[in-house]
C-alpha cells in the first residue's frame, strides 16, 4: 500500500492558470523520490501542497491513510520535516543549539532530554563543534547542515526537500546530497527531494518529471535519466556521466550508462 496517494490534484495562485494541473503519484514508505522540472513547473508547488503551506483546488492527498484537510492537517504535519531553499530564512535561534532545539521546545520536549538530543543531530549532521556558534557566520552548507538537524530532531517519518541545495556552491551542494543520501542509509526515512539538480536525481529509487503543471514521466531514475531527447524537449539535461557512456558507446567501449561518475571511471 502506498505511503503518499496523490490522486488527480490541481492548484492555482489567481484561481485562473494552474500551476499543478490534475497530478497523480505514489511514493512508497521508506524510499527516496525525486521531483524534477525546470523552474516554474509547478514542482515547488507541489512540495507545498504535500504539507498543507497551500490547499488544494481539486483532488485528494492522502498521507499514511489520512487525508489531508484542515481537520488532518496538524496530525499529517507532525509526520513531515520540510527544508527550504534559502537556508537565512529558517534559523530562529541565536545559536545553533538553540535553533535545534526550537522545535523540540514546541513540541514540549523535558528539557532534561534535550541536550542529548540535540548533540547526537547535531553529530549526525557533522555540525557537533559548531553548537555554539551563530548561525550567521556559517557557510551555506553549514546552514542546511543545520535545518536538517533541526528537522530530524523531531523525529519525521518524511523529510521534504525543497530546493535544498539551489543556492549553495557546488562543494556545499555535493556535501548536502552526500548527506542526505548517507541519512537515507541509516534512518530509514522517507525523503522526497524537489530538484532541478539533474545528479541528484542519479541516486533516487524513484523519480518524477513535472513539466507545464504536469507529471510527465513516473518511474525508476535509471530508466528515465537515458531519455535524453524526451528531457531536453522539457528544458532539462542529462547526467554528465549520462553522456560520457553515450560518446564512449559510439566509439565502441560499452559501459552502463547510469552510475556515478566514480563507478563509471573503475568501468573504463
């Protein structure tokens, strides 16, 4: 049974253009999803739709068999961790300890419990020796670094990523998704990565493409990152890796086509 049902869901801003346009999916627990398009497909919508920041026009989302609506919407919102884009827009506390534990305070965690809590996120994220710094004064990945701790002290069974490594430099992008990808591993979470980071998508059990509101292809990553032709008609590239086992299959030096760069090279 699926973990996520989102059956026939329609959205708009001014009730005239939708900007998701009759979008149905499932997400099954405990996998990794993502979620690509180029920028105004809809995707980011969506990510906001699947945790009530905007209701729905028409269909039904349904979540661990509870459906979304404004008499689930705390109940589904307790199950689900959300990290944005901008990672200045989400530190509330003066340290980072005590941005960790602002949403264990509001979930009236003991405070005796707390510090312990907070060191082994913290630990969890690589972020131990910074508790005391000031937000500020972090780099970008080390600001995500922070609001993944923060949202996985809460214990989600759903992490949502919301373009969570668009802003950041290439170094901060590769550590947040070796990061992500490394608490997949070992927390068995559910995690749905909206991204137009074509890599990224390299390491999900399961992708989306959003394309003019619409999903328009559903299925496993490796089979829909080879259809170069059909992603750069929507705007979208291909894996760099993608590419390289394309030109060397030309030259008659068969490889699989999707790997990592890495396992691609032991390859050659």
């Amino acid at each position: 049974m699926s973990y996520i049902k989102v059956r026939d869901v329609s959205f708009s801003y001014d009730q005239e253009v939708d900007v998701v346009k009759n979008v149905s999916f499932d997400v099954q627990k405990g996998t990794y999803t993502c979620i690509i398009g180029h920028n105004g497909s809809g995707k980011s919508s969506l990510a906001k739709l699947l945790i009530g920041l905007l209701m729905k026009k028409e269909g039904s989302i349904i979540i661990d068999n509870d459906e979304l609506s404004q008499d689930s919407i705390d109940r589904i919102r307790s199950k689900i961790g959300i990290v944005f884009q901008n990672p200045d827009n989400q530190f509330i506390g003066a340290t980072v300890r005590d941005d960790i534990a602002f949403g264990l305070e509001n979930r009236q965690v003991d405070p005796s419990e707390m510090d312990e809590i907070i060191e082994y996120y913290a630990n969890k994220v690589n972020m131990i020796d910074y508790l005391d710094h000031e937000p500020s004064r972090l780099s970008g990945g080390q600001k995500q670094r922070v609001a993944i701790a923060g949202i996985l002290a809460m214990k989600p069974d759903i992490l949502i990523l919301d373009e969570a490594t668009s802003m950041l430099d290439p170094k901060g992008k590769r550590e947040i998704n070796e990061l992500v990808q490394e608490l997949f591993k070992q927390e068995e979470m559910t995690i749905i990565s909206i991204t137009h980071d074509i890599e990224e998508a390299l390491y999900c059990d399961h992708l989306l493409v959003m394309n003019e509101a619409k999903i328009q292809m559903d299925g496993l990553a490796k089979d829909i990152l080879v259809l170069q032709e059909e992603l750069t008609n929507m705007a979208l590239d291909v894996p760099f890796n993608v590419k390289v086992s394309k030109a060397l299959l030309e030259v008659g030096i068969e490889v699989d086509e999707l790997y990592s760069l890495e396992k691609l090279v032991e390859q050659i």
